[in-house]
C-alpha cells in the first residue's frame, strides 16, 4: 500500500536547504579563522629577527592555549545548538493535517454527514524520538441515508491509499425527524511517512 506524505513539499525542501546552508556557512567560517591564524603566525614569523623567536614562541604557545578554550566553548555552545534545532524539527515537521482533512471532505459525498474527526497517536513515539508518532489513528463518526453511502465512503477512503487500515466498527439504525437514519464510526490507521513508514 503506497502511504502519501502529507508534508507539503515546499516546507521538506526549505528546511533541507536551510540544513545545507548552516553546514556550508559554519565549515567555511572554520576554514577561514584556521588560514587567517595561519597567516598570521607565518607574518610574525617571517619579520622577526632571531631574538624575538622565543618570545613569539611563547606568544603562539598563549594563542594556542586561548584558541583551545575557545574551540572548547564552542563546541558546548555547538552541542547546546544542535540540540536546540532537533528539538525545533521535532515540532516544525509535523504533516499538514488540513491537507488529509480536505482529502475527507472531498471524499464525503452528499448523502452523508459528519460529527466527528478524532485524529490521535495510535501508540506513544519512542523516547528517541519524542514529539512525532509514527503512526496515527483516525476516528470518524456521522450519520447517512442509508447503509448504501457509508460502505461507499469507507471504500473510497480504502482507494486513496492514504491508510493502512479503514475498519467499520459501528452501524446503527435510528430515526430523526420522520426519517430514517443510519448513524456510523470508523476507524483508520495512518502511517506517517516522514517517520520511516513503508
């Protein structure tokens, strides 16, 4: 069964891009700062006379122990970053759910209503991924003419694609204002793509 990812394309690739370019800015700042020292150390070298050699040496030895402190702030402030942005991703890439909700209402038809759109985790994420289930299930509830519309709406949800599973789990006659109604639940899993799904 192919399972649609309901990200909106667009939002997949500005955060992929906006990815590469962190990447890219952060190792060519790096890149830079290491030929700037380097040819600075290599000036002072060069113009010195042979009597200021030892105390550039003692100089470089105090850059590089202020370098290394430096490289070592960094590399904490770089951890506290990194995870900050998965943090950030856990919560910014969630589906656009209004995307399936269209989807719904598209698929509906005329001789049925709907009172209730239940979307909830079918099972709690991992605690490596917190924030984003990889599975979804999805309950609906309304009311048809008659049992006719209802099998046809669960077999065009089933055509989609969309879902793993589309389970009719209650009919019931009943009767409003002089007419006959058949009042109906479904329940649907969801795999969220994003998440590894097939």
């Amino acid at each position: 069964m192919n399972i649609a990812n309901l990200m909106p394309r667009h939002r997949l690739i500005a955060t992929r891009r906006r990815a590469r370019l962190r990447a890219w800015t952060t190792g060519l700042a790096a890149y830079v700062a290491v030929l700037a020292v380097g040819f600075l150390a290599a000036g002072r070298i060069a113009s010195a006379s042979a009597g200021d050699v030892p105390r550039m040496v003692e100089d470089a030895r105090a850059q590089a122990r202020t370098g290394e402190l430096a490289s070592k702030k960094l590399r904490a402030e770089v951890s506290t970053l990194s995870t900050r942005l998965s943090a950030a991703r856990a919560i910014s890439q969630h589906p656009d759910w209004s995307v399936l909700l269209g989807i719904i209402a598209g698929l509906r038809g005329d001789d049925l209503v709907l009172s209730t759109i239940d979307l909830s985790p079918a099972a709690p994420p991992p605690k490596a991924s917190p924030g984003r289930p990889a599975m979804y299930s999805l309950r609906l509830a309304g009311a048809s003419r008659n049992h006719a519309s209802v099998t046809a709406f669960v077999l065009r949800l089933e055509s989609t694609g969309l879902f793993e599973s589309v389970m009719l789990t209650d009919t019931r006659a009943s009767e409003s204002d002089g007419e006959a109604r058949v009042s109906f639940q479904l329940r649907c899993t969801l795999n969220d793509q994003s998440k590894g799904g097939a």
